[in-house]
C-alpha cells in the first residue's frame, strides 16, 4: 500500500505504509505495566565520575614574565589620557596621574550658553559636568607634582614650572 501524498512530493519514489495495528486480545484498555530485567548488570557505570588527583611533578619549570616596557613620551606629545613620561622635578619613568579642572573651553562654553538664553535650570553650567571641556592635568604619582597641563580650547600642552604654567 503506498501513501498517495507521498508519492507527490517524491516523484519517482513509493513509500510502504506501516502494517495496521493489532491490539493483543490479552490487554483490555490501556495499562501500565513495568518489565524488570534481571540480567542486567548492576553498577555498571558511575554518575558522577570518581575524582583523580596526580600530584605536580618535582621538576617545576617556572616561564619568565614578560614585561613590556614602553618608551616615555615626551611632555609636549601628552593629551587627555594617562601617559608614560619623564617626571620634569623626580627625573623618574612615570605613568602620570590625570585630574581634569575647568579651563578656558568650559568657561567659553557656559558663556555661549548663557547668551543663546539657556539659563534656565541652570543648563549654562552643564559644561563644568563634562570632563572632555576641561583642561586635562597631568601629575608625577612619585613627587606628586604638576607636570604638564593639556588645554582644550587650544591642544596645546603646557609645562608647569615651579608656580606657573609655560
């Protein structure tokens, strides 16, 4: 007996329809029934696999840690991320320390705020929120004293000298 629906969506090929079911005379409705095997062998296999432990070998061969050191920059080159460079006062190969104040970007912009009439809620001081308005200051982590500031209204850096900025 071959399947009609078949036959059209495989053309060239027949399928056999399985044979009919046949009840067993002995079952009456259907029931439950639970077949014990005997012969199976019991513990065969573990759940849960057994931990082995092997003890580290005696001859250890420990790799040697690469360092990668990177040559410092000078304090002209340095802009608003942390940086390595030579401390100017320590004459020590630092990662700066960065803080970020108001300078002339964040002033000039909470002023043209002001005059274009965004003050209310005080929206001309969001520019003292906003760390890429603000100078950029560039500290030794060693000495603790100001190297360099980066000045955002102009990019340019400038070297601190004792008391004042170059």
């Amino acid at each position: 007996m071959t399947n009609k629906r078949d036959n059209f969506s495989n053309p060239g090929y027949t399928v056999d329809s399985p044979p009919p079911y046949t009840p067993s005379s002995s079952s009456q409705g259907a029931t439950e029934s639970t077949r014990v095997y005997t012969d199976a062998p019991k513990n065969s296999y573990s759940a849960i696999p057994t931990p082995v432990y092997t003890p580290p070998s005696q001859q250890t061969q420990s790799s040697p840690e690469t360092v990668v050191l990177t040559a410092a920059i000078p304090l002209n080159n340095l802009r608003a991320e942390p940086a390595v460079t030579t401390c100017p006062h320590c004459n020590h190969v630092v990662l700066s320390s960065t803080d970020f104040r108001a300078g002339s970007a964040t002033w000039l912009s909470s002023f043209a705020l002001f005059l274009f009439g965004i003050t209310s809620w005080g929206c001309c001081l969001f520019p003292f929120c906003i760390s890429d308005l603000k100078d950029c200051i560039h500290s030794c982590p060693n000495c603790g004293r100001i190297m360099a500031k980066y000045s955002r209204l102009d990019g340019k850096v400038y070297k601190y000298l004792g008391d004042q900025f170059e």
